[in-house]
C-alpha cells in the first residue's frame, strides 16, 4: 500500500513540513518518488511515528534518525517494527534496485529473528508479493531473479542444529520441470532447526535419480515440494509412479505446495509452511 504525503500527515499527526524536513535535512525516511510526489510504504509511517515519540522524549531528530532497531527499544521498550513494514520496506529496496541494502536488510532479519519467524512469516510472504509485483507488470523479471538469489542466499547460510536421535531422514526435492526452490530448502531449514537429519535432493529432479539417491540414502521420508505450474500439472502423478515403482521399501511421499491438494493418493499433503512446521512438532512428539 502506497500513500502521498498528505494521507501520511493525517496519519502521523506531523506536518507535511515536517516530513519534508526530516527527509532533506536528517535522512530520515526516503520515500519513493512518482515524478515529482512523494511516495510512502507503510513502513515508512510506522517510522515517522516511531521518530515523532522519539523527538516527544527529548531525543533530536538529528539522533533519533540514525538510532538502530536495539537502541529504540532501549528507550521505546514496546517498539516492535511490524513485519509488513519490513516486508514492504524490502519490496522498496527491490523497486529501486538497492540489492546491496536489501541484502544487508535480509541478513539483518534472519540473524535478528528466528529461523521459524525469518522463513515462514517474512520470506515467504515477501516471495508471494514479488509473484504477484511481476503479474501486474509492478516488478521486473530481473528484480524477481535478483530477490530470490539474495533470499537463497541467507536461507542457505542458516546452520543445523545437532540432530536428534530417533527422528527419520528426510530427503528434499522439487520434480524435474520445477525450478522453484525456495519452498524445499526452507522445509529443510526447518526441519534442521528441530533436529531431523536431512538430506537436500535439490530443485528439478527426474523420477529415476529421485529413485537411485533413495536407493543410496534410505530416507523414511521425501518432502517433494511443488509449484502450480503446467509440467506439474501435467506429470506430476506419472512422475510419483515412476519414482515409486523402483523402490522397496519405498519412503514416505509428502507432497508440499501446490499439488498437496490435486495428486491423487499422496502419503501425506502439505499444502502450507505452518502445516509443515505442524507435522514436525507431531513427528517429534
Ligand atoms: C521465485 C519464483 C520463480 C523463480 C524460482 C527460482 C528458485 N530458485 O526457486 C523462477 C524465476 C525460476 C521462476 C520461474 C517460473 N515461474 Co515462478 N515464481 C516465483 C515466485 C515469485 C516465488 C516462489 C517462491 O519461492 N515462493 C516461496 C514459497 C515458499 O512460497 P509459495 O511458493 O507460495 O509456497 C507456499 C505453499 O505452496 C507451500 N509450499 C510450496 N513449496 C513448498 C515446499 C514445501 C516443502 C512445503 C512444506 C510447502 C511448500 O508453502 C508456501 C507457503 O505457504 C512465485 C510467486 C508466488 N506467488 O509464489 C512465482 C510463481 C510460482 N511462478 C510462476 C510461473 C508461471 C513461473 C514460470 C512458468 C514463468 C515463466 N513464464 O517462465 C517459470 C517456471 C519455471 C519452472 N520450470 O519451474 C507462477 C505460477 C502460476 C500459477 N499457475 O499460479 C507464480 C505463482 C507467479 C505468478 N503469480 O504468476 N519462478
């Protein structure tokens, strides 16, 4: 959601003045342009709100606007940033390019937040609205290239934790045709955080080399991850039979994402990333 500056002066109670002021002289928020208006992110009002308390306890805007996060909640114990705002401060890096910032800001959350909160309610979200950014022509194809290689980036720089004992291998995987990614290797994070072994098949893999690294692994289970795209559509049962057909024993299929709720007879259908978050505490306890 986008405003104008008068919208957000009748939000925040400053000025249009003021907000000006604070953008040219401190640096302290910097909205977008459209030609030659201002325009803002709900981020950008929840921090003008932020500063106006700051200034109303007595720090100058001058300081107040180069406080970080951990500094603001010193003295404002219940500032907590929303995570839309940080969701729609992301997208505005990405509108105008700054890959280097929203790299910064990307590890900035996932070091901050934990790996649960990072991936499920910020990540994915954000990839969600890039999807629907590019539909309406809002947001480049290199731009959705650009988001998804800095988010791969920290997903894969989360470390594991020790392993439980007891709990099941599980592999991870997309179908051959399906590059989509993202979805598997935050299912492997989290399954890592709550000490599942796990073994990382990788995006795009055909029916028989799924078989043979089962044969290799002996996973108990396969989480295949799917995106609603044709090639799945189209293959995606002949694929689990394929698969299938050359294992004895043969793992236990989760089908997560789209084709959770289309394939025929899966073992287990995970449609989102809190039902799978769900099924692991199960699997634990
Ligand atoms: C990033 C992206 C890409 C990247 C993927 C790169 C990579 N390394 O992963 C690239 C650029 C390669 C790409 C290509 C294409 N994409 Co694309 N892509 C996306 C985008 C923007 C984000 C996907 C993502 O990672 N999301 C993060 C995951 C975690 O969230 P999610 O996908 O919503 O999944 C949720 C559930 O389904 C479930 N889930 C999904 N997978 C898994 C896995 C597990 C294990 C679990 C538990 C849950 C789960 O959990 C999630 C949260 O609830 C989506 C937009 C969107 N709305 O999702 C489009 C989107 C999926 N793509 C789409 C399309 C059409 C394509 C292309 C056909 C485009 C083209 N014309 O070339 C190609 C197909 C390529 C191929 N053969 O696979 C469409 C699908 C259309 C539809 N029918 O709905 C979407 C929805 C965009 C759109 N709105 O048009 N894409």
């Amino acid at each position: 959601m986008l405003l104008d500056i008068n919208q957000v002066s009748q939000i925040t109670g400053l000025t249009a003045f003021t907000i000006r002021a604070w953008e040219k002289r401190y640096g302290a928020i910097r909205p977008a342009r459209d030609g030659r208006e201002r325009i803002f992110t709900l981020a950008e009002v929840e921090r003008l709100k932020t500063l106006k308390e700051l200034v109303a306890l007595g720090h100058p805007i001058r300081r107040a606007s180069q406080m970080t996060d951990e500094q603001i909640i010193q003295v404002l114990p219940s500032y907590r940033p929303s995570l839309e705002a940080h969701r729609d401060q992301l997208l505005s890096l990405l509108t105008a390019y700054r890959l280097q910032e929203l790299s910064d800001e990307l590890h900035h959350h996932r070091v901050r937040r934990g790996v649960e909160e990072f991936l499920v309610d910020l990540v994915t979200p954000l990839m969600r609205e890039v999807g629907h950014l590019v539909q309406r022509n809002q947001l480049s194809v290199a731009q959705e290239h650009a988001v998804t290689a800095l988010v791969r980036d920290q997903i894969v720089r989360i470390r594991a934790t020790e392993v439980t004992s007891g709990l099941s291998l599980m592999g991870f995987c997309t179908p051959e045709g399906d590059l989509h990614e993202l979805g598997i290797l935050m299912a492997s994070k989290l399954s890592q955080a709550r000490g599942y072994p796990t073994a990382y098949f990788g995006p795009n893999l055909p029916a028989e080399a799924l078989a043979d690294i089962c044969r290799a692994l002996r996973p108990s289970i396969v989480v295949i991850g799917t995106a609603p795209i044709v090639s799945n559509l189209d293959q995606f049962e002949s694929y689990l039979a394929t698969a299938g057909r050359q294992l004895k024993p043969r793992p236990s299929f989760w089908i997560a994402g789209a084709m959770a709720s289309v394939a025929s007879s899966p073992d287990v259908s995970v449609t989102t990333m809190r039902e799978f978050v769900e099924l692991l505490d199960q699997g634990r306890s």
